[in-house]
C-alpha cells in the first residue's frame, strides 16, 4: 500500500503537458494566463488631469502670479491639436489629455471663481500636481501581468486596459462525477428509509468550483456492473472522472474491475490513509480516474489532498502547501494509519492554532460544518499534546 506522499507524486507525475487556447477576455476568468501581458502603450498614454481644475504653468506661480484668465476648456478624449492656445490658464476635466505648457493642475472647488478669473490656492506645489505623466504607471513593453496569473477581479483591469480582448490562457480539465451506489438517490427525491441523498456529488461539484470548473457530465449509478460500465463509458469523453463509492472490498464494489475493463491502467488501489483508504488512481492517456470512497468526509479529504492538486497542476496552478499549526487539544492515535481529523483553525500572533472537533469516524455527515480544514495526524506520534506542531490544511 502506498503511502499518502507517494500517492500524490504518482498522481501529480500523471499530470499531462497543460493544453494552451485562446479565450475571449470576457469568457477568461478562473483560467491560468499562459502568457506574459505587456503594456501596449506607456500608462497613462498622455499627461493625464486627475482632477477638474484649472492648469496654470509652474513658473508663471514661480513669478508670483495668483489670478488667472481660462483660455477654453480642454475635456475627455479631447485631441491635443485642437487644445486652446494662448492665455495664461486652461480649464480641464479628469481624463482629459494635459498639452503642452501646463504642468500643474488645481482641483476647481480649491480655485475662487470669479468673473474677471480664478485665484489659485496654492503659490508652491510641485510640478506636475494633480497630473499623471505619460508613462508614469507603466512604459510600453512593460510587462504588468505576468504569466501564471490567474484572471480574476486583480488581473482583469490591467488586460482590459491593453485591450487584450483574446488571451491565451492553460485549458481547465473537463470533468466527470458519477456517484455510485444502490442506494444513492438525487437530493430532490424523497428518500424511502434505506435511501440515502447524494451528498458527494455536491461536496465534489463545489471542490470544482472553487477552481473554476464547471462538470461536464454527472451521473448517479447502481451497483450493477453493466450501469456502471455505460456510464464509465460515457464519462471517459472527459478528461478526469471523479468517482465516489463502490471501491473497498463488498460484494458490489464492481468500480475497480469496470475501470480496468474501460482501459482504465490502475496507478494504486488503497493509501495508506485514514479516511480514505480505499481510494482507486488510474490513468487512460492523458485522462485520469480517481475512484473515492463513498463515504463523504473520505470524499472532502480525498478531494483536498489528491484531486485538487491534479486538477490545479493540470491547469497551472499554484496549490498551497500544508501550513504548520498549533495543535490545542490532545489526540491519541488509533490503528496504524496516518489521520486527516477535521479541525477549528484560529490565528494568534502570526501563529495558527487548530483545535480538534467532534468527529464520529468517515461517515460523520455532520463532522464538516464548524471545521476550517484537516490537520494530519503522523503514525510517529500516537499521543499528540497540546502544543504540538501539525500539518494543516485549510479547505
Ligand atoms: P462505499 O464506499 O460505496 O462502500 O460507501 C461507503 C458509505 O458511504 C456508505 O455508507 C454509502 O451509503 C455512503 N455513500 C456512498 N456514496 C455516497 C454519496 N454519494 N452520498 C452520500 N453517502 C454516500
Ligand atoms: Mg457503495
């Protein structure tokens, strides 16, 4: 039996090369950007009004002057050729494009207004006041985003305002959820007493979205080999299956066998885990299966510490390493497996603290609601004290 470090290099070994395409901006978010973004132009393009005011030239202040006569207005998306000329002072609105002599810009309501002009607040500020200069963000060829960055709320701003309308970004895997069981029914039926709801479906389909998928197909199927053969089949269009239940040792967990018998090469049956020993790896090309085990909090934690690394590698993400936490309650170990337990997570002082919740084995449905993530429990320590240091990883 592997144990949990192995098993996630095999998984993470069976990543293929990340596919690149083309993906218009507005249909990007969530993707991987698989090239560097460059300023197309220098940022601001122009001498740009940050504020309404009035622009006068420094040294005309730098001579005394405090009263001044607007020659015309200067507004957004003005050309500079057809500017006023002459004068001592324009007015000029925010975005604007500041022309050549003024360099220093009053916000209006800093200004008096009166019929014969306005009179400036300020006789000293420095050159350039209230005006953004060409270039000053970004030069062109700049690069502001770089590859790898994922498009979100941060990175959108920056690729709009180069007009990158088309971006190549890493292809997200499609996915494929069948949830077996004979007695697994939709969350919208109404169960009969030995029919439990499909729980795993749901844990798996949020896991996705919070990297940005979508599942492309989604299936319950009874423990009946030739069901689960059809849909097997139907799932391997796509590029990982996610597979939950019917792979320990009962008389009905035919996934394994219909896996091998879809062309499906076993990578490992079982790690050496707890919860989630039973848990089924195998490739088809560049197509990958991970059978779970049915129960759900084996779903959660399978889903953490196997599949979402696959699927981020696979679309070039990041993944975030366990962190070290505090433990603040004791634990004892029992069996002789390594242990995911679902913890409370606080932070105190830079630290993070993680305190153990009630948890009534790997079918605890209602272990998950009050817990920030799992926290690993090694086989070298069987009594973890108060104050030890455990791996921890958020959900
Ligand atoms: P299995 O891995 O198929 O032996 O299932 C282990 C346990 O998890 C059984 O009690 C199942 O009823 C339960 N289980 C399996 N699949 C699901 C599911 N999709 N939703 C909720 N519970 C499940
Ligand atoms: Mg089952």
């Amino acid at each position: 039996m592997v144990t949990i470090k192995e098993a996630l290099e095999l998984v993470l070994q069976s990543v293929p090369e990340p596919e690149i395409r083309k993906l218009k901006l507005g249909e990007a978010r969530g993707f991987t950007l698989a090239e560097d973004i460059c300023a197309d132009r220098d940022y601001p393009p122009f001498h740009r009004a940050c504020v309404d005011g009035y622009a006068v030239r420094l040294s005309d202040l730098q001579k005394g002057q405090v009263s001044f006569s607007p020659s015309g207005t200067i507004l957004a998306g003005d050309f500079d050729e057809n500017a006023p000329t002459g004068g001592d002072c324009v007015k000029i609105m925010t975005g604007a494009s500041l022309p050549a002599p003024w360099d220093v810009l009053f916000k209006v309501e800093d200004c008096i207004e009166s019929q014969d002009g306005i009179t400036i607040p300020d006789k000293n500020p420095e050159k350039w006041h209230n005006i953004d200069t060409k270039g000053v963000i970004a030069s062109a060829e700049d690069i502001i985003i770089q590859k790898n960055s994922v498009l979100d709320i941060r990175s959108i701003t920056a690729l709009a305002a180069t007009g990158k309308s088309v971006v190549s970004v890493y292809n997200l895997p499609t996915v494929a959820i069948i949830s077996t069981g004979s007695e697994i029914i939709p969350i919208d039926q109404e169960p009969k007493p030995t029919q439990i709801r499909d729980v795993n479906y749901y844990s798996l389909l949020y896991g996705l979205q919070s990297i940005g998928i979508e599942p492309s197909y989604y299936s319950i199927v009874a423990d009946d080999k030739q069901s689960l053969d059809l849909a097997i089949q139907k799932a391997l269009e796509y590029d990982v299956v996610l597979m939950s239940g019917g792979v320990s040792m009962g008389d009905t967990d035919y996934v394994p066998s219909s896996l091998e018998a879809a062309g499906v090469k076993q990578v490992f049956h079982k790690v050496k885990m707890k919860p989630g020993k039973p848990i089924w790896f195998g490739v088809k090309g560049e197509k990958a299966v991970f059978g779970l085990p049915g129960n759900p909090f084996s779903v959660s934690v399978g889903f953490k510490i196997f599949v979402e690394p696959y699927l981020k590698k696979r679309s070039c993400r990041s993944f975030s390493e366990p962190v070290r936490a505090n433990l603040q309650t004791q634990r004892t170990l029992r069996g002789d497996r390594p242990e995911y337990f679902p913890v409370k997570a606080d932070t105190r002082n830079n630290q993070i603290t993680v305190t153990t919740r009630p948890h009534k084995g790997s079918g605890d449905l209602l272990a998950m609601p009050e817990t920030d993530g799992v926290a690993l429990h090694e086989v070298e320590n069987r009594e973890l004290l108060v104050g030890d240091t455990v791996e921890f990883l958020p959900w």
